[in-house]
DNA sequence: TTTATAAGTATCGACTCGATACCATATAGC
DNA sequence: GCTATATGGTATCGAGTCGATACTTATAAA
C-alpha cells in the first residue's frame, strides 16, 4: 500500500482514539473542541459564527453546543451593545479547570515519546496536509494573530501592536491568539 | 509551542474535516469506518463484537450502527450454523460501490501531494503514534493476517497459507486482510 | 422607507454513544 | 446429564451531534 493511503487509515484510527478518549472524559468530542477553541481564540474571534467557521459545521449545530455547555455552567455569553446581533462568549473559571484535564493531552503524550527529528518532521508532515485539505475545500487556516499580513507590530500609538485590517490595538496576548480574520501574508 | 502539541491540534483539526467530509457524503462517519473495516477483515474479524473492539467502542453502539447499515441495504447479517452466537457481516455490492466514492479519498489525494519522502516519514510518524497511544490504552492493532506470529507461509496440506493459533488454512487474499486474532511477532 | 443581509435561535428526524437490562446459546463444574 | 456461568448480540433510554429548514431580531443599503 501506497504511504499516503496508510496514512489516511492511521489518521481515521487516530481521530477515533481521540474520540474516544474524550467521550470518557464527560464532554462530547464537539463540546472539547469548542472549549478548546474558544481558550485560545481571541476577543473578535470568540463568538458562534467564529465557531461555525472553525468547526466547519452549521450555525444551528453550534448554536445547540453553546447551550449544552452553558447549561454545564462552563460558558456565560453576553450580547455586544454596539451590535446588538452579536453575542460574545466568556469561558468560566470552571472550564478552564476542565481544559487543564482536557484528555487530549495523552495524545501529545504519546507524540511527545517520539525523537525529536521526527516529532518536528510529523508536524509539518501534518501541517501541509492540513493546510492542502482546507485549500481543496475551502476552509480557512485560523492561525494566530501575529502570522497575520494585517499584523504591525510595535504600534506607534502607545499599544504593543496593532490590527491592520480592524484598525484596532492589540496587546501582546492578543497577538498570540486565534483569530477569524487572519490571512496569511501575501 | 512544543511540536507534540502542535501535532495534536493538527490531528484534531484533520480529524473534523474528516468527519465533515464524510458527513456529506450520505452516510455518518462511524457508519463509513465500519464500512471499511468490514471491506478490510477477513472472516473471522467480520462480526459485531471484533468491529466493536476495533472502533473501541461498546455492543450495544455497533449493534445499532449495523442496523442502520442494513435497513439502507449495506449489509447483511448471517447467523453461524456451527455457533449460532455468531452473526456473520457480508457487505452488498451497493456498499462495495459506495466505497470506491469513498470521501476520505480526498484526505489522500492532499497528502499525495506531499514529496514523497516526507510522505513516508508521515506514515511512520502516524503508526509510532498510533502504537503509542494504543499501547497506552490497551487497544488492539488490527494489523493484516500475514503480518502476525501466528501466521504460517506455504502451508505442506495444498492450502497457500495457515493460521497457527485456529488452525485452519488460508487463501492468499486471506493473509492480506486485517484480523482480530493478529498479535505482532515477539 | 422599504429591502436585503447578517447573526443567532428553535425545532425536526436520523443517528451516535454509554449504560443498563436483557435474551439465546455454548461451555464448565459437578 | 444438569445447573451455573460465560459469551455474543440485541433493545431501550437519555443526552447530544448534525444538517436542514424556518424563524427572529438587528444592522446596512437602496
């Protein structure tokens, strides 16, 4: 058998593991990944639409997840008063105690027992493919905000750094977030 | 961050496009990896309890993914006159056909496009990771029937091959499928 | 002002999933 | 041979995902 199609077959096996192994841990799959999500993306990224796009789902099915977690009391949103259509989501402290446990991490324990060459060579073996399947489909990248080609960097204005395309500041935890809006630069 | 995690959000992300992929085509992904394990396992994997431990999942989950599978004429199911425990799973050629548009094919075609050397290292990475986190789990492997201790080459009684722990010979195509019974050579 | 668009929500039906309870059949102990 | 137990599957429940459709409300555009 051809390598790419053992490692299609490798890759189904792996996400049914970490289906799995985050069915055991209370929350659904889905639930895991929004939380996840939503803890590393930043303040214009951490709405319902931002995780329609992420997830790559429909705005009804997020909008059901959103529920299920904050009836868990693991998120609270709040509408935006500039845009009242807007609802902005907040994780609580009871999530982020919950993601310190999140039983994703045996995953990265088990990558982590590999030599390093090949730890990095699997990376971005993973990255291209990721990265070529979004192109094929049309899904965009969500890297973090500093990869951006809307980035400036040391901002004159007295902010750390400074949003291009928004036209907003940005600190420098902000720069290290998710972000909807990122594009890789030309 | 680290490489081991950064492959661990990679692996995430794939994984929900493979699940959205799939999830377009008709059928839910659980009911496509069924599909293909059964497509893949010889006859003594091709029932409900050796398709439950290679989902890793429970009976009574499978049974119900079955039935779905059998009322849209997938499969069928036989009972074993020898055991009549045992049901037997034979795919139907509609879903021999279904299969060869299977959508993880376009999973495959992204890595395709990787050099091919950084397309093995890939695979390797993946299977390293996939026995880590199956030994740590205690899952099974689920590898080919020819690649097993068990298994006996150029078999002196007419058959090809033979199966060391039942007992019984086996055809070559046999010893190419996957095996609930395979154990790696100590 | 009307109209269009954007952001979210509610509801439906099919399905997964773990848990529990259950049934039929086969094997072991005596 | 006869009961106890283990094995292989199934049925049902409640919570949740998921796409589809329909809907509400709020902003923007004509």
């Amino acid at each position: 058998m051809e390598s790419a199609e053992s490692s299609t077959i490798l890759l189904e096996r792996l996400a049914r593991i970490l289906q799995n192994e985050t069915h055991a841990a209370g929350l659904k799959p889905t639930q895991w990944e929004a939380l996840r999500y939503l803890a590393r993306a930043n303040r214009f990224s951490r709405n319902p639409s931002a995780l329609t796009a992420y997830l790559g789902t429909t705005k009804g099915t997020v909008s059901q997840t959103l529920n299920a977690l904050e009836r868990k009391g693991l998120l609270v949103k709040k509408t935006d008063p500039a845009d009242r259509r807007h609802v902005d989501i907040d994780l609580t402290e009871k999530a982020r105690h919950r993601l310190d446990e999140d039983p994703i991490h045996a995953l990265t324990d088990a990558t982590a027992s590999l030599p390093a060459g090949e730890q990095a060579g699997l990376a971005d073996g993973l990255r291209t493919v990721l990265e070529e399947a979004l192109r094929r489909r049309g899904g965009r990248p969500f890297g973090v905000c500093r990869s951006c080609r809307f980035f400036r960097a040391d901002d004159s204005q007295g902010a750390p750094h400074r949003c291009g395309l928004l036209d907003v500041p940005l600190s420098d935890s902000d720069s290290r977030q998710i972000c909807v809006e990122q594009q890789a630069p030309c």
